[in-house]
C-alpha cells in the first residue's frame, strides 16, 4: 500500500493525537512530550503505548468520545480501522 503525503500526514497526525491522549490520561510513559508530525519522535514511546493499546483497545473508543471528538467523521473511522485489523 502506498500513501500520498496527505495520507501520511493524516495518518501521523492520528496517530500522535491518540497516543498523546492516552499517555496523558493513563500516564504510560514518563515524560512523553506531545509529538508532532515532520520532527524528530523517539520510537520506544511508542512501541511502550502500543502494546497497552493492543491489550486494552478500549483506549481507542475513550480517545474518540473524548480528544478525538475534534475529528471529523472520516478521520474517526481511519483511526478506527487503523487499530482494529
């Protein structure tokens, strides 16, 4: 599969929003700044905050009532087909 830069950056953008929200709400990880898309972001954040999302997807239907109620209905729906496969 290949992505435009508009989907890439769509897809970052999501993916920071989401895991930013949980991280905040569920302190995670220590000391994890809001990341954004086109700067450096160490990995091991997120690979940390992947498995708990993994095990407790759950988080993915708080972020979307909660923060992710900014997004619009086509962002919702790439969040969610992103994590449930």
């Amino acid at each position: 599969m290949h992505l435009n830069q508009e989907d890439i950056a769509l897809f970052f953008n999501l993916w920071y929003a989401l895991f930013y929200s949980i991280n905040c709400k569920h302190k995670i990880v220590e000391q994890f700044e809001k990341p954004i898309y086109g700067d450096y972001v160490d990995k091991k954040p997120f690979i940390i905050m992947r498995k708990e999302l993994w095990a407790n997807p759950v988080l993915i239907d708080e972020f979307l009532a909660s923060d992710g109620a900014m997004l619009s209905k086509e962002e919702k729906s790439k969040t969610l087909r992103s994590y449930r496969h």
